[in-house]
C-alpha cells in the first residue's frame, strides 16, 4: 500500500503516505474486532487506503499538484469501486511500485546506515525493535536515522523510479542487505510467538526474484547468490522444528523431510552466481549452506571445508556473529577449547554482551571441556537474555535435563 500510494502522491508526501496507511490498518483492527475478518480482507485493506487517500485530496488541495497521471483512479465516480481497487493495486502494479520504492529508499542522497532501516521499516514492515536487533543497536539510533531518511525524501525531490542501469549496481547492495535481514529475522525470530515466521522468509525470496527478473540489473551474481542462500536455508524449515514447534538442530533433523525441489534451485542459482567479479558474503554463505545441505547425514559433514568458508567470510565480513559461527566449525575441526580461544575474543563485544546464543554456544564448548560450573552459568546467562518465551523454555529444558543427569551419576562440577 505504501509503494502504490507514494507511486500516486509522490515521495514529498511519503510520511503523508504512511500516516494513511498505519490508520487504514488501526481502523482495521478496531472493524474486524467486531465485525469479524471480512472476505476478501485485502481488498477491504486497499478499499479503506484508497478511500482514505481521496478523502486527503478532498482536505489538502495542494496535494494536488504532486498526484501522478493515475490520479483519475482517485475518482471514485470513474467506474466501479472494485475496478478502481483492482487497477490500482494489481500484481503487475504492486511489482512495479515495490521495485521504485527499494530504489528511493536507497537514493545516494539517503545515508548508507539509514537506506536499509527505510526498507526493512517501509517495504518490509519491521517494527522498530526488529530492525534494532538486525543492526545490533538501540531503538534510539535506528529512530533517528529513520527521520533523518525521510526528511532527506520529503525534501530532496527525490524520484519515484527505478535508475538507469548505470546507477543500479550502486543501489542494489543495500537493497540485498534488507531482503538478507528480513529473511534473517523470519528464519530466527526476535518476537512473537513463532521462533520461525515463514511468511518473512518467502517475501524475501519472493523480492530477490522480482530483482533477478528486472532486465535493467545486469550484475546478478550477489543476487544469484543471496537467493540460493535463502533457498538452501528454506529447504529445510520442514524438519528443523518438531511437532511443538521447538527448534531442532542440524544433528536432529531428519533429513527425509528436507524439500529437495527447493534446495535444487538454491544450488542451481549458487552455480549461477559462480561467475562473480568479487565474492560477497551472499556467495560464502550460501557455499557453506550447501555444504550441509549435500551431507548425507550430520556425522557426513564437511566441517573442514566450512572452516574455509568461513575463514574467507572474514575477510569480507568480521563481525562478532560470523566469528561465532566460525567458532562452531572450529570446534568440530579442532576441539572446544580452541573455540573457546576464540569466543574469548569477542565476548566483551556490545553486540555479543546481549546475545543468548553466544553463552549457549559457549556453554556447549564448556560442556565438552567438563567445565560445568562455568557451562551452568553460561546456559543461565542464556535464558536470560533469550528474547522469545519459547527459546527460554527450550534452554531451560536443555539446562534441567542435562544437570539433573550431572546430579544423578555425581558428576563433579569443575
């Protein structure tokens, strides 16, 4: 709704855009409380902004001047009210809308930091804490790029339109960072009820084909590759939970239950994007995705060539989270305590301190090094600071179960 309506008013009347959106979604709150979810509930949704963007023509005559040559479909005389709403937001106008409002928000007059929080917030519907936990910051920093984002659009008469081909490549780097993130928070959640939400993960697959399918973008590569990374990690959503919807770990899926059609296209748009001037993290990351992917089975793993990945993933990408991960492959090439050396590096890094995946990795090292008084209180950290109700129950789970066990044979704790 916000890429149709900023198509129509123009982006000096973006914030415009988003107040008529966020009451079209208030006021469907308020009616599907209590009348019930209506049938075709979008296009209530787009009947309601609709009405409530003529109703803002009507009250401000001056936004007049900034309305596009689709105006007429403003008038609600003009035909049939159905007609009027299928025109305005079919497919092939939502595409089209969608992909100038990516490369608005990523407009070199926007700063770097502040293009992707446009997207994640406008496009992808993140709230602020999401995008505050995508960017390992606080809500304060992500505000203040947001409004410094839409001053520069409200007063930077920025175009509405996707660029010449020669400004593309400039823009799509930002816009593959947002879809990577969106897909980030759908495959491990920061909030709700769901520890995956599946619907974020095939938007972001679904934004990066309209990106491969645009004639315009001549340099696939990182595209092919931040798709087949998304692909090979969605083939396998159908058995990383159980039937109570708690997470299970590559060594518990059972991998009958992989969907094998998917992970063939992640592998085929991975070979696709072999043919890279320069390697992204997209490509790295999605190699090592397929490293797992082709195992036969957990014990078949190559963990010596994910070592290498990952070595390579830091040359592009040092960031406490990749040195994490890497840790993890380490462990499995060269022990805990090795791991350990190198979780010890980053622990006193701001955007690991509130990380409870961090202090349940390092409890899992600590445990194989029979260091159980500092694994105890590594899993407590843990619960702590797991974000969703869910998480807190399934460390606490793994915490009762193996201490009690500890308890039961007179383990010593060291």
């Amino acid at each position: 709704m916000i890429s149709v309506l900023t198509g129509i008013f123009g982006t000096s009347n973006f914030t415009l855009v988003e107040d008529i959106v966020q009451d079209t979604l208030i006021e469907a709150i308020g009616n599907w409380t209590y009348n019930g979810v209506p049938e075709n509930p979008v296009g209530w949704l787009y009947t309601v902004a609709r009405n409530k963007t003529l109703n803002a023509v009507k009250r401000e005559s001056h936004l007049q001047r900034f309305i596009s040559e689709r105006s007429h479909l403003l008038n609600e005389e003009c035909t049939g009210e159905g007609n009027v709403v299928a025109e305005l937001f079919s497919e092939e106008v939502i595409t089209d809308e969608q992909l100038r409002m990516m490369f608005m928000c990523c407009h070199p007059s926007i700063s770097q930091d502040s293009q992707v929080a446009l997207i994640l917030k406008t496009l992808c519907g993140f709230s602020i804490s999401e995008i505050t936990r995508a960017f390992l910051t606080n809500n304060e920093s992500i505000n203040k790029r947001l409004v410094r984002a839409r001053k520069t659009i409200r007063n930077g008469n920025i175009p509405f339109e996707v660029p010449e081909s020669s400004e593309l490549d400039q823009r799509v780097d930002a816009v593959l960072e947002a879809i990577y993130l969106l897909f980030n928070e759908g495959y491990s959640a920061s909030c709700g009820n769901e520890l995956i939400r599946k619907e974020l993960c095939e938007e972001s697959i679904r934004l990066a084909e309209m990106l491969i399918d645009h004639k315009a973008i001549i340099h696939k590569s990182n595209l092919y590759g931040l798709q087949a990374l998304m692909q090979l990690n969605a083939s396998r959503f159908k058995a990383r939970e159980d039937e109570n919807g708690n997470i299970l770990t590559l060594s518990e899926q059972n991998r009958s239950l992989w969907n094998y059609h998917i992970m063939e296209q992640g592998f085929l748009n991975l070979e696709k994007a072999a043919n890279a001037r320069h390697i992204s993290k997209y490509h790295i990351l999605a190699s090592i995705s397929a490293y797992h992917c082709s195992a036969k089975d957990f014990a078949s793993t190559d963990w010596k060539s994910i070592l290498k990945m990952y070595d390579k993933l830091l040359a592009v990408d040092d960031s406490p989270i990749v040195i994490l991960n890497r840790a993890i492959a380490l462990s499995k090439v060269d022990g805990a305590k090795k791991a350990l050396r190198e979780l010890s590096a980053i622990e006193n890094k701001k955007a690991i301190k509130c990380n409870h995946l961090f202090y349940s990795v390092k409890a899992d090292f600590q445990i194989q090094m029979n260091e159980l008084k500092l694994a105890k209180k590594s899993l407590e950290k843990a619960i702590e600071l797991a974000p969703l109700s869910q998480e807190k129950q399934i460390l606490q789970k793994r915490f009762r179960s193996y201490f009690d066990i500890n308890v039961r044979f007179n383990v010593p704790i060291s």
